[in-house]
C-alpha cells in the first residue's frame, strides 16, 4: 500500500474567537461539493481510504487531532498511488460546496463539540489545558463553539480558507513505490492550480504558567486527577533521556494505583514535546475519595526517578519498550508519512521522528539521570485538576495543591 500524510500547518493558529473549530470544518468538507456521490466510487476505482478527521466513533482515536496542526491520512494500492494524489489535490483544490454543505457540516461538528464538552473527562482536561498554556493555541477548542460554527457564511469561509489551505502552508509526504524525482513531478502538476497566500502563519511564543489548582464538576461516576507542568528547555539532545524517564515514572504510577492499590482504571505519565518546550502530565481515573493520596504517591514516584532511583536494567527494560511501541506504531507507510509530515510541521525537522529513535538506543544511564534530575526534580509552576463526579460530596479535606511528594 502507498501512504499519503497531508498536514495542514497551524490548525488553531489560524483561528480566532469568531472562527474556531473553522479548519476543522474545511477538513469535513473536503467530501462535499460537485460530484461529491461519485467519490465513493472514485476511491474504490483507486483502491483508496481517505480520512480527513478523527472518527468519533472508535475510541482512543483523536489521539492526532491536536492544535498544531490537522490532517488527510490516505491509503492506496500501490500502484494507483499517483491517482491517490490527484484525487486528494482535487479535494482540496475543489470549493463546490454550498451553503447546506456547511451548515450540515457544521452542525454535525457541534454535536460532537458538545458531546465532548459534556463528558467530566474532557471538561478536566479542557480547564488543565487552559491553566497549563494559557493564551496558547495548545487550549484552543479544535471543535470550535456555537458562536463560532452557527451562521457562517460561504465567504468568510472561502476567504479564511485561503490561508490555511494554500500552497505555503501544507506539507505533503507519499511512501510509494516510484523514484523521487517522478513524486515530485506528479506532485506539482496535482497542486499547481492550488494558489500561494500572502499572509503568515502567526507565530506562537512558548506557553507560559502558574501554579495553581482547580475543580470541575460533570456527571460521571469515577473522578479525574490531572497535573502537571511546562518544562521550557527541551532541545532534542535531551529529549530521548526525558522520554525515558517518563517511561519509568508512568509504569511506577500505573502499577502503584492501578495494579497494587486497585484504585485507578487508567493511570500513568506523558511527556509532550514540542519544539524546544515541553509539558509533564500524569492523569488518572479513579473514586474521588483517592484523589488526594494518589496526587502524592504520583509526585512521591517523579521524585524517585528524579533522584536516579533505577539502574541499568530497569532503564534497558523502558528503552526497549519504547523503541518497540515506535517500530509498531510506524511500520505502516500511512503512519511513517504521517510522521515525516508532522515532524516537519512540529520541530522543523521532518527525521525527527529516526533522529529520536536512534537516540534512545544510544543515551546512557548517566545521560539518563542527569535529565530526570533536571527536568523533574523541584519542578515549578505545578498546575492540578481534579474532576469530581456531581453529587453532594465536596473536594477531599486536606487536598494539596500539587507538589513533590517525600525527598
């Protein structure tokens, strides 16, 4: 199969307050317009599947839908992979679609901004985000609102569109069967008509925070512990110690609430790179009458890492977790082109993603410790969620604002 990976650069940076959620509703109506009842069949002629958005339906799978940027992901018999381009340039050359076509669109994208905004999980997660970047397109609503997806006219959206989808501002990476120099070639003729834009992508500065703590409140029956905090010096050198320190604080917290404790279903540690910058987060999902001892074994277990608690052996036992979940995760040609595509997008670097796995097999213990101690150890700035179930039950006496626990 021939892989395909557009990225469209900026997503939510292109936004404001009157047209979020807008880059998001293009993405939908991609499948609309002339001939739009043709598509089905075209693909199938080609042996293709497209998708422009998430899928809401299949769980776990929004995992790509991020501020920075949005995406086509396609895959094709490998040798219709030129055909695959064509009608994908097509796609995003084409502006058929009609005023039904957007309201339609834009309807069904609200009530999944709506489901989303409903659910105690994401309500945390939303507010986390909020407090943690700030004025930063990291917690922008990618969905958008209802301000923003109702009454929206077919040329304010052309003409926003302009930016987002021209020439300048998509990266396209194709995993086919067929000399570069002919993919380019194939390329160029495809997107020729697609025209420049004289406008910039707004800059971004690095988000910045404060400490700080917050409670939210929705239906549910499990209660959600979210912290974490920024680390604003994460240059590529030590990004693959940083990972994986964070692999064996995550396994620490699962195995301590999850396994030991039986408290937690789900729990664990990320760790969010982005060009230079960084963010730590450990979420949770657990009975709220827990969530104040398990924010303190959370931050008792960064600080055991971050202090050099682990050895050679436990450190292997992490590298090769994590290099195997990245050989699985892209030994696809769709999931390989998605990253050479968003790495371009994210760090300006469209190896990083190789750059990174080398390094993983190459840091030292040493190199190891010294990062967790810097990037972990005493971190400022903590910002903590808790997401409590409705009910007459108020926030455990004695909850901490979030801090290292022990040490």
């Amino acid at each position: 199969m021939a892989g395909i990976h557009l990225a469209v650069n900026g997503r939510s940076a292109w936004e404001d307050e009157s047209t979020q959620g807008w880059v998001d509703l293009l993405h939908r109506l991609l499948m609309e317009g002339e001939n739009s009842d043709a598509f089905d069949d075209t693909m199938g002629e080609i042996g293709m599947e497209m998708s422009v958005v998430d899928d809401p339906r299949v769980p776990m799978d929004n995992y790509r839908t991020v501020p920075e940027y949005s995406f086509v992901r396609v895959q094709a018999i490998s040798e219709n992979w030129s055909d695959a381009i064509q009608f994908i340039a097509d796609r995003v050359i084409d502006t058929s679609f009609d005023d039904s076509d957007i309201t339609e669109a834009a309807q069904e994208q609200l009530r999944i901004a709506n489901k989303e905004r409903s659910r105690l999980s994401s309500i945390a997660s939303g507010q986390f985000a909020d407090m943690l970047y700030g004025d930063n397109v990291r917690s922008a609503p990618i969905y958008g609102t209802e301000t923003s997806l109702t009454d929206i006219s077919m040329a304010d959206l052309l003409e926003f569109r302009k930016d987002a989808f021209s020439a300048d501002n998509l990266v396209l990476s194709v995993l086919a069967p067929a000399p570069t120099a002919q993919i380019i070639e194939v390329i160029e003729e495809a997107f020729r008509e697609l025209p420049r834009s004289a406008s910039h992508l707004p800059l971004q500065d690095m988000p910045t925070s404060t400490s700080g703590v917050d409670t939210v409140r929705a239906s549910g029956r499990q209660g959600y512990l979210t912290t974490g905090f920024l680390i604003p010096d994460l240059p590529l050198q030590r990004q693959a110690a940083a990972l994986l320190a964070n692999v064996m604080v995550s396994d620490r917290i699962y195995r301590d609430l999850g396994e030991k404790k039986g408290w937690a279903y789900s729990a664990g540690s990320s760790l969010l790179i982005r060009n230079g910058w960084g963010a730590w987060m450990s979420r949770a999902k657990l009975p709220e009458e827990h969530l104040a001892e398990s924010l303190e074994i959370t931050y008792e277990h960064l600080s055991s890492i971050a202090n050099g608690d682990f050895d050679e052996d436990r450190l292997e036992i992490a590298r090769n977790d994590m290099r195997g979940s990245m050989l699985r995760r892209y030994s696809s040609r769709i999931n390989l082109a998605m990253a050479l595509s968003t790495d371009a997008v994210l760090y300006d670097e469209p190896n990083r993603t190789w750059l990174l796995y080398e390094q993983l097999g190459a840091v030292t213990l040493e190199e190891v410790k010294q990062a967790a101690y810097d990037l972990f150890h005493q971190p400022e700035n903590i910002v903590t969620v808790y997401g409590l179930p409705e009910g007459e039950m108020e926030m455990p006496k004695g909850m901490p604002m979030g801090g290292m626990g022990g040490h």
